[in-house]
C-alpha cells in the first residue's frame, strides 16, 4: 500500500501553518498578563503568558513587619499563584491552536 505524495505534502503544509499559529501565540503571550494575590492582597504578582515575573507590589505594613519569614512565604504563595494563572491561560490559548491536541514540550 502506498501513500500517495500529496497526503504527505498536505501534512507538511499543516505542520507548517501550526508552527505559524503558534509562534504567534508565543508573540501574544508576552503581552498577556495574570496577577494572583496572597495575604488578603498583601503581596500581589504579575506574570505574562511566557512566565515572566512583570510586577511584584507588597503592601508597605507587610515591609515593616517583625516577620520576615511571612513576607517571604507571601512572595512565594503570590508568584506560585500566578505562575499557574500563567499556565492555565497559555493551556487554553493553546487549545485554541491546536484545536484540543495537546503537543507536550510546547510553550
């Protein structure tokens, strides 16, 4: 049985046009943003689409504390938070793309 060249081209041409589609979603992803909260809004974080940490606020009581090990934690807990807000929104556009394929090792 063979496969005739044409399917093989048309498969390429795919390959090709999803390779496109996801390179510009890595392109929006740096200019999509997520934030999450720890603390009661304490210590906030904002991350974009690739992952990048963009802004970190923490309240000025929280500076001044006599603990240094809950600011710490806070800081943690904001950018863990945010780092999987960044992931779920990348899953999705990427589901978009990819029309529901998941491709490990992308993005």
């Amino acid at each position: 049985m063979r496969k005739s060249k044409g399917g093989l081209n048309n498969i390429l041409n795919q390959a090709q046009r999803l390779q496109g589609k996801l390179g510009r979603l890595e392109d929006e992803m740096k200019s999509k943003t997520v934030e999450a909260s720890a603390g009661n809004g304490k210590v906030t974080a904002v991350i974009n689409g690739n992952r990048e940490l963009l802004a970190l606020s923490i309240a000025p009581e929280v500076i001044s504390s006599e603990n240094p090990e809950l600011l710490e934690n806070l800081i943690i807990s904001a950018i863990n938070l945010a780092l999987e807000n960044a992931r779920e929104m990348v899953n999705q556009e990427m589901s978009k793309v990819t029309g529901g394929f998941s491709i490990p090792g992308l993005m």
